[in-house]
C-alpha cells in the first residue's frame, strides 16, 4: 500500500551571520542566513525534508506560509502526488484565497513558501526511489520530465511539445553526459573572496586560497564605492592573472577556449564576475559598470530591480560594446519573469534560485526554456542549504535538457554546509562533486543538533544571546 502524508512541521532556523561585521552586499548590509525548513510525514518511515532562505525576520511569515500549503498535502496519496509531479504542483499553487491575498499570485511570500513544500515532495520522491533527486530525474523518460514541469503561463515561449522534442534529441546520450561530469565534477564559481566588508588583505589572502583551490571564476559585489571597487578588483585580478598563483602543475588555460571565449578571461584563463544586488536605477548601472570595464568583468550580476526586463535589456544593449554581460535571476520571482528576460534578449546569463522559485518543478521550466534561448544557466547558491540544493538543478540541466556545462558555471559559497547530512563538495580542480548517497534525496537534511541549537527564538545559541 502506497504511504500516505500524514503531517507536516516548520522550523524557524537563523544562523547569525551579520555578527561578523564583514556585510554582505551593497543593499543586504545586515544578514543573519535563514531557512525556513519544513518537514513533510508520512504514515511509514518515508519522510522529505525542503527549506527556503531568507536572511532572518523573513522566517515569520514564510513559516506561517508553509504550514497553509502542506496542509494540502495531507491525506494525500504519495505516489498518485509523484505519478505527475507537474500536476501536483499546479494543485499546490491553485488555492483560491491563498494565490488572491496580497502576497501572491505566484510571488513573494507564498511562491517562496511553496518552493519549500515542492522541494521536501521532491526530496521525499526521490528517497523513495533510493536515488538522489539529479539522479531520479535525469532517469525519467522525456514524456515523465515534461509531466513534471510547470507550464502554465510559457507556452508562448516553450510548448509542450517542443520541451518533449528538446528532451528526446538529449536522452540517447545522457550516459555519456552523466559519466563525463561523475569523473570531472561540474564547474563552480567562488564569491567567498569578494564581499563587500573584507579589507583588501582578505581579498587578496581569500582570493590566492581560491585559486590554489582550482577555481578560475570569481565574483565580487560591487556598488557601494566605486574607488574600493575599482581597487578590490585590481586585487583580484592581479592574483588571478597572475601563473606563479596557480596549483601546483597547473597550466594557464586558453583564454579563447570554448569554454571561456567572451567571458572577459584573463592570461591564465581566469574570469572575473561582479554583482551589484540591485542597488542601482537604470542609468546608473549602465554609468557604473562602464567605470569599472578596466577591471574586465565577465557580467554584471542584478543590476537594477529584478523583475525590470526592459531595464536589463537596456543595461545589456549599452554595456555590449565594452563586452560585458548581463545576468540575473536571483530574485526573478517566477517562471514568467524569467521568459520575458529570455523572450526581451535582456540577460547573457540565467540565475536561477532553488528558493526563490516555487521548487523543482518551476525550475524545470525555466531551464527547458533556458535551453531553447540558448542562454547558460549559473545558478546562484549564496545562502544556507543553496549549494546543496542547485548542484542537483545544474546536473539536470546538463545531463538531460541543455546537454553543455562548457559555458555554465555553479556558484560555490563556503560556508554553513556543516549543519546538513549531506553537504555538496568540491574537488582539487575547483568543481563540485556528483552527490551519490542513495539516501540523500534534495540533499537538504539538516542535522536535528543544528536545529535544536539554531532555531528561533528557543534553539540553545539564541536563548544564550537573548
């Protein structure tokens, strides 16, 4: 007899973040990292486990959100929710009065909160299959993927039928694809050396680490002070261009290579990103970012607002000629707003977000449409349980939907990994591994240690504080 869910619970988790006086960001100046966690039951030992992230006092009301959207889950049937997961999460975002009230229709709070809820469905599918969520959807037939997928709102710009003919070109070779990234790990990026509030010694200590590491792309936040930036990215560059820096044995890479042509990348192959979360109106990104071209940046990450599309087209139109791209997607609320930056030409890089998005089926949207567009996907991972998460997304969408990881790049953020079961790693050459624990489903398992002493308000570390 197939399991049925029986309850669900929510966890209010803040690590303190902001107490370490470094900031983060030019708009995100004060961010204790957050999750929002929920636990899906069952009436057998079958359990999955999702989470959103915000960075603290946002774990009010998403908690509450969640725990209206499991509650629709219960009594359910787990493999009649599995047998069409696309169908599943339609049910999930059609509540009436929850998509009507203000912190919707399929945005903010209640996108968010369901994010979490299809997340721990998936991770609960996935463990019920003894395979790790990449694993179980990169062996669905392309009829059974596209079934999963969220597609109302985009058939103007990907139908069914074409994301069946995508998937069905890709799947003779998906071994081959799944074969080539478990022997070299998917490409990452590092953020680790660039905020905002270190001083210019940590960059340059944090950014020789990186680089001894084995990554060759790095980004830095901008958008705060136009001289600290401009020097903060001399520092870097002066690093990573430089081959008396590089691992040992480690030869400079072609620069012009296919995997590295028009990403700005410097002598020895190493490319460098900025982000300015936001911060700046239109005119003023455009102004700015030109300022800093002698520094070389790949793309300017966020910015203006993130769901300006045409303010993002303008950006990339004006920044095109100094060869500087456009990426964004971190805040990109839904599915919709990121087919009118594909459909506007406003980005040369697609972020998607684990959470910010309303799960693994959205994300499956955007990625088929992504690879219609013919734009990489970079997701972004800055935030707690986000490098766990998106390692699964970026194996999908290599293995089974776009086919490449030669332009990709998945961010990398070392930090909080220690408080999940199965934290995501990266190996000598600056690349994450496959996760390969049949039991680790989403990957996003915390231990009940972190929770009993992180959770807000009465987890032991913020009783201690209060």
């Amino acid at each position: 007899m197939s399991p049925k869910i029986t309850g669900y619970k929510t966890h209010d988790i803040r690590f303190p973040t902001s107490l370490s006086g470094d900031g983060t960001d030019a708009m995100n100046t004060d961010c204790d990292y957050s999750s929002a966690y929920v636990k899906l039951y069952t009436d057998s030992e079958l359990t999955g486990y999702g989470m959103t992230f915000t960075i603290g006092r946002g774990n009010d009301i998403v908690c509450m959100a969640i725990q209206e959207l499991a509650k629709r889950l219960v009594g359910k049937d787990v493999e009649e929710l599995f047998a069409n997961m696309g169908k599943t999460w339609d049910y999930l975002s059609s509540d009436s009065q929850l998509r009507w009230c203000v912190i919707g229709p399929e945005k903010g709070v209640i996108h968010i909160a369901l994010g979490a809820v299809d997340n721990a469905l998936w991770d609960m599918f996935a463990r019920s299959r003894n395979k790790p969520l990449w694993k179980l959807v990169v062996d669905m037939t392309p009829e059974e993927i596209v079934n999963a997928t969220a597609f109302r709102y985009i058939t103007d710009a990907i139908t069914r039928e074409e994301a069946l003919a995508m998937l069905k070109e890709k799947a003779a070779t998906r071994a081959e694809r799944e074969a080539k990234v478990r022997e070299l790990g998917y490409p990452a990026y590092v953020t680790s050396a660039g905020w905002l509030g270190y001083s210019d010694e940590k960059v340059a200590r944090l950014t020789r680490e990186a680089v001894e590491a084995g990554f060759n792309h790095f980004k830095m936040k901008v958008g705060a002070d136009r001289e600290s930036d401009l020097r903060r990215g001399k520092i870097i560059r002066s690093i990573i261009d430089d081959p008396q820096y590089l691992p040992a044995g480690a030869k400079p890479r072609d620069p012009n290579g296919p995997d590295l042509k028009g990403k700005n990348a410097g002598p020895t192959g190493s490319v460098l990103m900025i982000d300015a979360n936001q911060v700046w109106d239109v005119p003023q990104a455009i102004e700015y970012v030109k300022s800093l071209a002698e520094i070389k940046p790949w793309f300017i990450e966020e910015p203006t607002a993130p769901d300006d599309i045409l303010g993002h087209a303008t950006i990339r139109k004006a920044l095109r000629p100094f060869g500087i791209g456009v990426a964004t997607g971190e805040h990109a609320h839904n599915r919709m707003v990121f087919k009118q930056l594909l459909q506007a030409d406003a980005i040369d890089v697609c972020q998607i977000d684990s959470c910010r998005l309303a799960g693994v089926s959205e994300v499956l949207s955007v990625l088929l449409m992504a690879a219609k567009f013919g734009v990489p996907v970079c997701p972004h991972a800055g935030g707690v349980g986000l490098c766990e998460y998106v390692i699964h997304l970026s194996l999908i969408d290599y293995i089974a939907v776009s086919g490449t990881m030669e332009r990709n790049v998945l961010e990398f953020v070392d930090h909080l990994h220690e408080h999940f079961l199965y934290p995501c790693s990266i190996n000598k050459n600056g690349r994450y591994n496959v996760p390969s624990d049949p039991k680790e489903g989403y990957s996003i398992e915390m231990h009940e240690a972190s929770i009993a002493e992180y959770e807000y308000p009465h987890g032991s570390y913020w009783k201690s504080v209060r």
